[in-house]
C-alpha cells in the first residue's frame, strides 16, 4: 500500500502532524500492519494537500517553529474509501528475527537460545497490550483485527515456546568453527 492512502488512513482517525502519523506507524495501533518512513510521510502530506484529499493548519509551539495539523477533507475520504477497495497484494512477512534464525546454524547456540525467549517475550508483551485495547468503541472490522493479531501472536508465542528445543538439539556450524 502507498504511502498516501497509509496517510489517509491515518488521518482517518483524527486530525494529526506528519509526526503523530510517524508515531501511529511507529508503536501505535498502526504498527503491527505497515511501516512509513518520515521521508515518505512528509512529501505524501504535501500532496495530500495539493491534491485537496487533506487540509493543514499551522499550530503553533513553544519555544518549537509552528507544526502543521492536518485534517481528511470529504473529498480524502473518499480517495480512501477507492483505495481500499483496489486488490490487496498477499501479506508477506519481514523479520529480522526470522531472518537470523533461517541462518541460526551459524550462531552460537546460546545467542539463538536467547534470540528464541527475547521473541517469545515480546509476543506476551504484544498480547497483553492488545488485549487490554478497549474495542468497544471500535467499528467491528478493526474488532476482527484486533482479534487476529491476537490469535496470530498467542499462536507464534506457543509454537516458539513448545519448539524452542529444537534450537538447542540443533546441530551448529559455529560450534564447528570454534571446535577447529
């Protein structure tokens, strides 16, 4: 998904600075779905606003240069509303840690062990943050997936957790290079 409809989306839930958008992508509830990048944020935001989907409004700071709001316009809305409605791409996953554990081999066993319990815990982090969510205001569709990250991440830290000896059977190349 492009950087400007993740724009709309995020303004969606409120009037917000190029920075509060960052912040919903960084470790807000947009986190676990999608990355943006201050240097796609800001030159989205500008053609938002060229392009009338969003409307910005100098707020002013202390001791801070004045910050621009923006504000969804009817006319961003709908833009969103037709970007949604485009074929999504497959869901892919990225991961470093998934990454480091495809070549775990090549670490040394006790890293890998503590690689596997740092991921593991962070999953039981992310399941009791969002389990704590109140949803009750929330529309049913962001209820659902609220929901399957639950069930995603209660099912990612179980598996880690019941297969995490396999990492320790595993035989490794970086015993071998220290045992040369």
């Amino acid at each position: 998904m492009d950087t400007r409809t993740l724009c709309l989306g995020a303004l969606q839930f409120g009037d917000a600075s190029g920075y509060e958008i960052k912040k919903m992508f960084e470790d807000g509830m947009l986190g676990h779905l999608h990355e943006a990048s201050f240097g796609a944020i800001y030159p989205a935001l500008t053609r938002l606003e060229q392009e009338g989907l969003a409307t910005a409004t100098a707020m002013a700071q202390d001791k801070r240069p004045d910050k621009k709001v923006y504000h969804l316009t009817d006319k961003g809305r709908a833009a969103l509303v037709e970007a949604l409605m485009v074929p999504h791409t497959p869901d892919k996953m990225r991961s470093d840690f998934l990454f480091a554990l495809v070549l775990g081999h090549l670490l040394p066993p006790a890293h890998l062990k503590q690689l596997v319990d740092e991921r593991i815990a962070w999953y039981r982090d992310c399941i009791q943050e969002m389990a704590s969510c109140e949803l009750g205001d929330r529309p049913p569709a962001a209820q659902l997936v609220n929901g399957l990250g639950l069930a995603v991440y209660r099912a990612a830290a179980e598996y880690l957790d019941t297969h995490k000896h396999l990492v320790d059977d595993a035989p490794s190349s970086a015993r071998l290079l220290v045992a040369e």
